[in-house]
C-alpha cells in the first residue's frame, strides 16, 4: 500500500505542533531568562550543593554524617529566604561558605531553587 505523503507530513506537522503546546502549556507564562536561571540553579545545585543535600535536598549519607538538615523539611522552609542566603554565603558548622565563589543573585537564585523541594507540603515564606 502506498503511503499519502501529504497526509503523512499534516499529520508529523500536527504532532510536533501539538508537542510544542503541550510543553508551553506545562511551562507556564515564564521568560526564556528565567528558565535559563532556573536550569543555571540546578545546575549550580548539582555542582556544589548535592554532595551533601542530595539532588532533591533530602541529603546524602556524607550529609547526614555532618548533619545536614532536609531542604525539603518545614524547619528549613520557615526560614526566611535572607536568612537562608545568609547561611549559603557565610557558611555554618559543617555547612561551607559559598559568597565567595558566587554572588549574591546566584545564592539568591539558590535560595528560591531551594523554595521548590517542598515534599512535606509545609508552608514557605517568600
Ligand atoms: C560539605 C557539605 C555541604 C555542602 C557541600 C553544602 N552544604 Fe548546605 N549545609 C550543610 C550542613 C552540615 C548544614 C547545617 C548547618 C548547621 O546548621 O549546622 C547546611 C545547611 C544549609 C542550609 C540551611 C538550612 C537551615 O535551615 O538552616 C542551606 C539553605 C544550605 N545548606 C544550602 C546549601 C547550598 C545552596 C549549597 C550549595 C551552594 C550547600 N548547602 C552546600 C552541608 C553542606
């Protein structure tokens, strides 16, 4: 049987455009710089923070060892976001100061990456 390549091509053409709905859908009224901020964070996360907080925040068994809180945890979400910064600038404990490597947009940026790993469903202050 013979294809209808012009069926063929509307119905490809169709697919992708539906696709791309669905994923403009799913992303929501959000600028492409913040998605590259956004996907910046998670990277800057993975690089520096994962090691110990665990990807998802929940912390690795190096993390727990030097006793990492749970990022996702209500403890840590009813922190205010400055004092959360604080913390990632100046470093606490076992915890290392990172205003030196980064500045203050980026740790805030972090801060608000951070905001998103909240599977308790605590409430979080802005
Ligand atoms: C060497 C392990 C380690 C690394 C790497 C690390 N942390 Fe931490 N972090 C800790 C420990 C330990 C604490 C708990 C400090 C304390 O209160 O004694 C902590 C605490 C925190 C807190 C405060 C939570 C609260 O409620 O007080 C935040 C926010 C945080 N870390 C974010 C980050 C971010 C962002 C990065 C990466 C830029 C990072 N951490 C990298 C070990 C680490």
């Amino acid at each position: 049987m013979m294809m209808d390549l012009r069926k063929f091509v509307a119905n490809r053409i169709f697919k992708i455009a539906v696709c791309w709905a669905l994923a403009l859908a799913a992303m929501g009224p959000v600028s492409s710089s913040q998605i590259a901020a956004k996907t910046e964070s998670v990277d800057t996360f993975k690089r520096n923070c994962a090691v110990c907080h665990a990807a998802d925040g929940s912390g690795t068994t190096l993390g727990n060892r030097v006793h990492v809180p749970d990022l996702r945890s209500k403890e840590v979400h009813e922190k205010t976001s400055a004092a959360l910064a604080q913390i990632i600038s100046t470093g606490k404990n076992a915890m290392p100061p990172f205003g030196t490597k980064m500045d203050s947009e980026e740790v805030q940026r972090l801060v608000e990456y951070i905001r998103q790993f909240h599977g308790d469903g605590a409430d979080h202050q802005k």
